[in-house]
C-alpha cells in the first residue's frame, strides 16, 4: 500500500462519520472492496456482458436452533464445473463472540465477504461503544449482499446463511436464532432450522425428520451432520464426512458462552455412527 493511500485511509478512519466500515472503505478505498478489480471487468460496458469464469463455488450449509442456542454446519467440498476444487475448505466462521456465518456461492468471494463482515462488526463495536443488535447484524449483512448483486448477475453469487444468540434475548433457552438471504440481500427470520446451497433442498428434507423441540446441544449437532449426509447422498456437488481423510464437517456453536467449534473427534463419533446405521438400514 503506498504512502498517499495510506495517508488517505488514516484521514477518513480519523474523521467523523458513518460507524460502518463497509461505507469508511468505499469512501477511501473502493477497490479493496470484494466487488471491485478483475471481477467488475465482467460487467458490459456499452456491449453485451461476459461470461463469468468458472470459480470454485462453496456448496451447502445447514443451521439448526436447540435451547440455548443454535449450530451451523457445512460440507467441506468446493467444485468448480464437474470437478472437485478443494475437499476441505472451510465456508463456516464465527462472525463475531455470538454469531456465526455460513456462505454458499463464489468460494473466493464467500471469504472475502466473510472477512469484511468479521471487520464491519468490530468496527462498528469499536466506534459506537456497543454491538449491533441480532437483527442489526443480519440487516448490514443483507446491504453487504445486495452490493454484490452487479456479480450475482454475472454467475458470481454469494448466499449466506447468519445464526447467533441474540444475548437480548429475555429467555436464554429460546435465544437461538437464523435469518437466511436471498441473492438481492433479503432478509428473512426462519424458525427451527434453515439451509442453503446446491444441497439444501435435501439437507431440509432431512432437518423436517430429525429436529424436533427442545432438542440439546448435542442432538443439535448430530442433527445437522446427518443432513450434510443425506445432502451429499443426492448432491454431487456436496461433500459428505470423509472417513478415509478423515475431513468431517465443520460446525460451530453460539450459545451463552460465546462461539465455539466442535472438535473433529466428537465428529469423527458422529459419522461414524451415522455410517454404521446407514449400513445396517440402507433405506433409511
């Protein structure tokens, strides 16, 4: 970064203003933003639009709420095309101490939505003195999608999926929640469990079966890994848990103890638990 840029950013993070960093950088660097450089090339410029090229795109994602909180899980596959681009990338992150994000979509661009998300809510904790609300998060994270939507129209899509304990909440037991998005930065509650991706249909299919009220933690977390199973059961482009690499899926939890991951022992159990029954009850 040369020397008037950085000059540049120290003005505008120094002066008075909007507390979203999103809207601080398109001000003082807009081509830092994940929606500039090469990318922006596909729009058509007074000719008819260019053909995105084939990325790597993330797959499917599934959250699930439980008392006292809520656990989101993704498969472990990006393709690109019929390929298979990478078995063990990582689309679900803490957002922040209660919130987590899962994304689905443009691999590349996923992460970097992902990273500027993580840097919004510090941010914005930082300059105002206090966290956003639930809802605020999911709400500045739908602006930040409807940003990309330039690229969404050239097949660069990028769909999250946002869960976390709302520590507003006046009952922790019913503190868990989800919000799902549409490729325009909707924004939408969703009750019980949720999922997006190539595989989600499915992952749903299997949630309606396997969550019920005043399911644990535990429960919670068997859940959602045998929905990325049933998912990659009819999904080529989901990834189900690989015994032989030993690459299960990742899955985080927020509860009142903050965001945490499940470690790959405790989902190393799981699958293969899963995978026994399934060979005892094939049909199943």
């Amino acid at each position: 970064m040369n020397q008037e840029r950085s000059t540049g950013l120290l003005r505008f993070a120094t002066s008075p203003g909007s507390s979203s960093f999103t809207e601080f950088l398109a001000a003082a660097a807009p081509d830092l933003l994940p929606r500039g450089g090469a990318a922006a090339d596909l729009l058509p410029r007074g000719g008819p639009a260019r053909t995105a090229p084939e990325v790597p795109h993330g797959t499917t994602i599934v959250a699930a709420i439980f008392d006292g909180g809520v656990v989101m899980a993704g498969d472990r596959r990006a393709t690109a095309g019929n390929l298979i681009a990478q078995r063990d990338i990582e689309k679900v992150h803490a957002a922040d101490d209660h919130t987590l994000i899962g994304v689905a979509g443009s691999a590349g661009l996923a992460l970097e939505i992902i990273r500027l998300f993580q840097t919004e809510l510090e941010h914005y904790e930082k300059i105002e003195g206090t966290s956003l609300t639930l809802d605020g998060k999911a709400n500045r994270l739908g602006t930040m999608i409807r940003a990309n939507l330039a690229q969404a129209m050239q097949g660069l899509a990028v769909v999250p999926l946002f869960a976390g304990f709302d520590t507003d909440a006046a009952d922790a037991a019913c503190a868990g929640r989800i919000f799902g998005f549409d490729v325009v930065g909707g924004v939408y509650p969703e009750q019980y469990y949720q999922a997006t991706g190539s595989g989600s249909l499915f992952a749903r299919g299997a949630l309606k079966k396997l969550w019920r009220p005043g399911l644990g933690r535990d429960g919670a977390v068997r859940a959602v890994v045998e929905a990325l199973y049933d998912a990659a059961d009819d999904d080529s482009a989901t990834g189900g848990p690989d015994l032989v690499r030993r690459i299960f899926p990742v899955v985080r939890v927020a509860e009142a103890a903050g965001a945490s991951r499940v470690s790959d022992d405790e989902l190393a159990a799981i699958a293969e638990a899963i995978a026994a029954e399934r060979r005892d009850h094939p049909g199943s």
